[in-house]
C-alpha cells in the first residue's frame, strides 16, 4: 500500500482494460472518468498478482484538502 501524496501522479493510466475489469465496471455503473480518477487519485495494490485500484473515502479527504473534488466517485 503506497502512502497519499500532496499531489497526484502524472502516470498514463492503461489504455486497455481487461474483460473481466470492463464487465465488473459495467455492471456496477462506474464510468470512464471514475475509472481514470481511480488510476489518477486511487490507492494501487497487487493482489494476487492483478493491479487492483481503489478510490476510497482517504483518498476523497485527502484530495479535497488539495481542492479536489473526488466525491461523486
């Protein structure tokens, strides 16, 4: 688990989403732009060999301190 930083990371999110990743952000009516706000913003941690995103309420505080408006994911 990485720690929150004051900014947040420039990295490129990938461009190719796995079936599985596409079908579960269907079903539970996560967009596109949550799916990149969670490559941008969210906490990165590998489980079982897969790298897992998540944008919990830390990361929502957090970046609200910094302006940012993260609430509607």
């Amino acid at each position: 688990m990485h720690d929150l930083r004051d900014d947040h990371r420039d990295a490129s999110p990938p461009t190719i989403l796995t079936h599985h990743a596409r079908s579960r952000s269907r079903t539970r009516g996560i967009s596109k732009e949550g799916i990149a706000a969670a490559f941008d913003y969210g906490r990165l941690r590998s489980i079982r060999g897969a790298d897992v995103y998540t944008l919990g309420w830390r990361e929502v505080q957090h970046y609200a301190r910094l302006g940012i408006d993260l609430s509607r994911w």
